[in-house]
C-alpha cells in the first residue's frame, strides 16, 4: 500500500510539474508573437526615419565633395581603418566621400558607396561593396568590379609583397584596404563593413576634425612650454 501511494504522489507531482511546463511554454509562445510584433513595428520606424534621413545624406554629401581629402583624412584619423591604409594610401588620396544606404526593409543589409577623383590606379567612380542577407539568413558580400589601370593593380603589388600561402584568413586582419574590399571569405564577421557603416559614415565630420584637435593640443603644449622656458629665464 506504501508503495502504491508513493507511486500515485509521483505521478500525480509529475502531471503538476507537465501542466506548468506547458503553461510556461503558452506564455513564452505569447512573449515571442509580441517580440515579433515589436520588430516589425521598429522596422517601420527605421525605415520611415531612413527615407527622411536620405535628403540631409545627400546634402552633405555634396558640401563633403568640396573638402579636399575629406575622405582620406576621415580613415586616417579612425584607429581601424587607419590600419588599412599602409599599401593603399595613395590610391585612397583620391577618395572624395563614403555613403552608406540600408536596403529597403533595412533587414536584408545595406551597401556602402566609396566615390573617388579622377585618378592614375582606376577608371571607376564609385567602388560599391554590399552586403546581403539571404531568404535562409545566411549573409553574403559582394563588390563593384575594380578596373584597374595598366600597371596600377595594387592587389598585385600587395600580393607580390607578402606571403599569404599560409595566412589563416579567419584570425587575421585584411592587409590592406582593397583586400578588404574584394574580400568575401566571411561577410558576417565583416566588422570593417559595421565600423564604416556605424562610425565613418554617421560620424565622418567627428574623426576629419580630430586632426585639427589634435594639432590645437600640440600647439597649447608648445605654448605652455616656451612660457615655461620664459619664467625659468627671468628667475635667472
């Protein structure tokens, strides 16, 4: 009899403990269809702010032109992109803006504009790189085709330069700025597409000026130096 109450208790702890899970799955279910909901209610957001925010892109695009090495200056001042100029810095002289523009439902990715002068490495204009999100969520890049001038191909001359026969691709940085750009190897780990999306194109203005902060600092130590040189004379 002992046995056969212990038995009934289990069972009936048991169903308990089945019913609870059940009603936790039944609220989890309701937690997810809001989830879901919220998502492509913000959707609709961004995109409605993307298409008033497209005017004041181009705006400023158009003043940015007008910058001379507005481009160049605004990588050289970005700790990350600033690694990626050694090889490529003249070329990359020659850069006038960068823009990015999310794709229509902002989800499925965006692409990334580089427009350029008039330049001896390669006839294009604009060197575009996208980056996609396919049906399955699997993510993907690809790139504007360079058109490289005769003897100017600086991915020759990088690979001439160094020996990538062993390089393990996953642990290690692009070399240079257009070895960047050709590469597809991994687009959803691509965090030089994220850092020139985020920072270069939402905050260009920000990293130009920092040089010109920078050298106000330096001309303030210089200054604070020689008044100090000044006073050490006159206790003489």
């Amino acid at each position: 009899m002992e046995i056969s109450a212990s038995a009934g208790l289990l069972k009936k702890g048991e169903k308990k403990q089945q019913e609870a899970i059940e009603c936790v799955d039944e609220v989890q279910n309701e937690i997810d269809r809001l989830n879901e909901q919220a998502s492509e209610e913000i959707l609709k957001v961004e995109q409605k702010y993307d298409k008033l925010r497209q005017p004041f892109f181009q705006k400023m695009s158009e003043l940015i032109a007008k910058i001379p090495n507005f481009g160049l200056t605004t990588f050289v001042n970005h700790s990350q992109m600033s690694a990626l100029l050694e090889e490529d810095k003249e070329a990359l002289r020659y850069l006038t803006r960068v823009e990015m523009t999310e794709f229509e439902d902002i989800k499925s990715g965006y692409r990334i504009d580089f427009y350029f002068d008039e330049n001896p490495y390669f006839e294009n204009k604009v060197l575009s790189k996208e980056f996609h999100l396919n049906e399955s969520g699997d993510p993907s890049s690809k790139t504007t085709e360079i058109k490289w001038e005769s003897g100017k191909d600086l991915m020759k001359r990088s690979s001439e330069t160094q020996n990538k026969a062993g390089r393990k691709r996953q642990h290690e940085e692009p070399e240079s700025f257009f070895t960047w750009f050709t590469d597809h190897f991994d687009a959803g780990a691509d965090e030089l597409g994220e850092v020139t999306k985020d920072d270069i194109c939402s905050n260009s203005l920000e990293y130009y000026l920092e040089e010109d902060e920078d050298e106000g600092e330096e001309d303030e130590d210089d200054d604070e130096g020689e008044e100090g040189e000044k006073d050490e004379g006159k206790e003489h």
